[in-house]
C-alpha cells in the first residue's frame, strides 16, 4: 500500500463524517425519506452507513424537486438495490431532532418489492440484510427501532423520530 493510499484509508471515514456534519448544519429545512422494507416473513431491511453508528432503515434526503416516492424509490436502489413492483403506504411524518431542528422523516411501509441480491458493501453502505423483529442486530438505533414497532407491532406512532 503507498503512503497515499494508507493516508486516504486513515483520513475518508474522519473526511466523510466531517462533511456530513457540515450538510447538517449548512441546510435549511430538511426533507428525508425512509422505508420499513418488510419481506414475506416480515423481516425488515436495515442499512449500517459509513458515516453514522448504528443500523438504520434505508433512506435518505428528498432532493430539490423530487417528491417523496421518487426519493425513496432513488434510496431504496441505492442503498440496497430494491426495486419497488408496488405503492408503499405512507406510515407517518416524524420530526427527527437529531438531525437538526428543520429535519423531517417520511415513513412509508413497503412490501411490494424486488431485490435480486444484496448489495456488496461499499463507500456508503459497510453492510445491510433483513433481520426478524425480535433479532435486530446490535446497534439499531431507537428511532428505527420505534418504526418496525409501530408498523408491526401496532405500537402509537411517536411524532417524533427519537
């Protein structure tokens, strides 16, 4: 390995983190976009990034004249190249403080869907996979959590992401 590249290997996770933090802060209102992906057994789909602890549904920001569906459609192929065969119903809006105080979720339950593998990890996604409600990996973030309880488990939605 040169010095170059055992530089870049130390120095992108602190770079991307670094630059993540400044979206945060730099954006006006944010609009995001996840999916609670459940297959036939109810398994939920979770995404690990490369930015942020923790495993998380997938999902992310809805760009500048995209809607909501088309974000999640745009996220769900990225982040684990599942392609949507049918709607997703919108589960809840939920004020996600974290992020920032101008930072709002879409929740939309999928189970209408086709994914002809897992992606292979890479810059953005370390690892993902379905996991049973009951076996979440380690990590999972509350938030998260509280979705896949109050899509299967009938849970009150919270309005806020937590």
């Amino acid at each position: 390995m040169t010095v170059l590249q055992h530089l870049r290997k130390r120095l992108e996770p602190q770079l991307r983190q670094a630059f993540h933090l400044y979206w945060r802060m730099a954006r006006g209102m944010t609009l995001g976009v996840r999916g609670v992906v459940l297959d036939g057994d109810d398994k939920v789909f979770l995404v690990r990034h490369s930015y942020v602890t923790g495993w998380h549904l997938p999902g992310g920001g809805v760009e500048v004249g995209e809607t909501f569906l088309e974000a999640l459609r745009r996220e769900l192929v990225e982040e684990g190249r599942i392609e949507l065969t049918g709607e997703p119903v919108l589960h809840g809006l939920f004020f996600n403080g974290h992020v920032s105080r101008r930072d709002h979720v879409a929740v939309y339950v999928v189970r209408q869907f086709r994914q002809d593998r897992l992606p292979e990890p890479n810059h953005e996604i370390v690892e993902c996979g379905f996991y049973a409600a009951g076996a979440l990996p380690a990590g999972t973030t509350r938030g998260t959590r509280l979705r896949i309880a109050e899509v299967l488990d009938g849970v009150a939605p919270v309005a806020t992401w937590r």
